[in-house]
C-alpha cells in the first residue's frame, strides 16, 4: 500500500539523480548495486503518509582475516516539508534497532563527511568518520574507492574498533549502500 508514496518520496529526496548523465547514471548503478542486500526498510508514517525512510541493509564480508556481519543504512531521507522535526532521528535509531536484532557487528553508511552537520547527526547513534579509504566492487567486477564512511558499533565493539584502527583500505564487498 505503501510502495508509490515510498516510490515518490525517494524520487523527490534523490531528484539530483535525475540529473546524471547517461554515463553517471551507469557508473552509479554499477557501484550501488547492492539491493540484494537489504532487507528491510523503515518507513516514517504521518496520518497514513509516508515523510520519511531508509533501507536496512546486511551482509557479511572477510576484512583483515576477520568474519564481519556488516549493516547498513541507505537511501535515507525525509519529505522537504518534514524536515529538522526529528523524523530523521527516529528513524535511525529504529534502524539501528533492527540491525541489532539481526546480528549486526557493526554498520557503516557513506555520508557527506564534509558536512560537520552529517557527521553530528550520526554520531548522536555511534558514527564516527572511518578516517580512510573505503573500497568496494561494483556489478561490473570495477574495484572503487572512496572516502566517505562512517562506521558505529552495534553487537561488537571489538570488531568496531578492529576495523577503526586498522590502516588498510576497509573493504565492504560488492556494492555501496
């Protein structure tokens, strides 16, 4: 009942992707190609209208010789009009909720760690700028790098911090979020 209005919201909260190029948008596809991945969204409802989500995501990777079950959040975002009213908020706190009770170790998110207003927002959760690089493979087998994670703890603390001071690339697998 709810997909067309999620459908609207995303489009509205993403528009800029509407301005990509046909080679942009195929590059941006390749990297975040991960739908496979999640497995559950949540939603923020407002007198039966949908102002708010983001998907819930889980996999896990071997970085380092260590087992990790990674989450994580995207596509997260809220109706213009719905904004600073703590919506946001609610909603990463229930998503961290669920990645805890599906065994999460930790979860990351890219971000824009060049705002300080982001990396406020999510470290009232446990987000903390990973401090390097961060790489993975898109659907085409083309390995990317970037330099915008943020990571928190959520059933290991250990392997948070194993993963914060390491100083290789952290590697996440196939597909951004």
């Amino acid at each position: 009942q709810f997909k067309k209005q999620v459908e609207l919201l995303l489009e509205e909260c993403f528009a800029w992707e509407a301005t990509l190029t046909p080679a942009q948008k195929a590059e941006h596809q390749n990297k975040f190609c991960s739908k496979k991945d999640v497995f559950g969204y949540v939603l923020a409802l407002e007198k039966e209208q949908a102002v708010g989500i983001a998907m819930v995501l889980k996999r896990t990777i071997i970085y380092e010789g260590q087992s990790i079950t990674l989450g994580g959040i995207g596509g997260m975002c809220t109706r213009e009009d719905k904004r600073f009213k703590g919506i946001a908020s609610q909603i990463l706190v229930k998503a961290f909720e669920e990645l805890k009770k599906t065994n999460c170790d930790i979860v990351y998110i890219c971000a824009g760690i060049d705002k300080l207003w982001m990396i406020k927002f999510y470290g009232k959760v446990g987000f903390v700028p990973l401090g390097r690089p961060h790489t993975y493979l898109g659907k085409s087998g083309k390995r990317y790098t970037d330099h915008d994670a943020m990571i928190a703890p959520v059933n290991s603390v250990e392997k948070f911090q194993y993963v914060l001071n390491q100083k290789s690339p952290f590697d996440i697998g196939v597909g951004n979020w």
